[in-house]
C-alpha cells in the first residue's frame, strides 16, 4: 500500500477553535478516504517522541508545549499518491506562504500554530502512523 496512504493529525489549535469538521470535509473532498482516526492528547513524552528529529532545534521546547496544550485528531488516509496530493491540499507550514484554498491558508494561526500536521514520505506516513495506531487500520 505504499504510496496511498498518509497520516494526519489536527493539531490542538485547530481542533481547540473548532476546525475539525471543517477540516476532516476538506480533506475528504479532495478525494481521501478515512481509515483510521481518533481523538487524542498528546503527553510530553509523546510529543518529545513524535518530534524527536527535532530534538536540537531552538523551537523543541515550544514545539512540545504547543502539541500537549490541548486535544489533537490523528487519522490514516488513503488515496493514490497520498503523500504528495495531501502536502498540496494542506499547503505550506508558513500560512502566509500556503496557496488559497489550503488548510493551512484557511486553518493555521501562524508558523507555530499551523493547524495542521501531514507526513512528508512514506516512511514517514508508515512511522508516524504506527506512533498513533497499530493492528490492521495500518500499512
């Protein structure tokens, strides 16, 4: 399945603003089918986990506090070429930068706030998935 499956997740200051419907219809508009999702919080040890790469970075620290300030939705979707079509659905991490009609261009506070989070490879997709679900919802 390599190639049409994707992981999400609405991070806590879209869902704590009420973006997730919103989000979730966008998303399934664009042609992406829903197989796993599920609302969650993150702990610190989660987010220091699930962002670990950038561990060094200056922002790790903000980056960890902003992702545990609240409830996040994290979904598996599926659609041919899913990585690639839902990085141009969800638009740039800067929402400045993001092209009109973009989640982020709609959604996203700023750089830091920016709605939403969406896997740049496929392993990727398949790592990050298997941090939030496992059993047969995955690859």
């Amino acid at each position: 399945m390599s190639g049409q499956r994707t992981f999400t997740m609405i991070k806590p200051d879209a869902v704590q603003k009420g973006y997730t419907g919103a989000i979730l219809n966008q998303i399934t508009e664009a042609g992406f089918r829903i197989v796993a999702m599920k609302q969650t919080q993150m702990t610190t040890e989660d987010a220091q986990t699930f962002y670990a790469i950038h561990k060094e970075r200056p922002f790790f620290g903000e980056l960890v506090d902003y992702m545990t300030g609240g409830p996040i939705v994290a979904a598996i979707l599926e659609k041919d070429n899913a990585v690639e079509d839902f990085r141009a659905l969800i638009g740039a991490t800067n929402p400045e930068d993001a092209a009109e009609g973009t989640i982020r261009k709609k959604y996203a506070e700023s750089i830091s706030a920016n709605a939403i989070h969406g896997s740049d490879s496929d392993d990727n997709a398949q790592i990050e998935s298997s941090f939030h679900f496992s059993g047969r919802e995955m690859f």
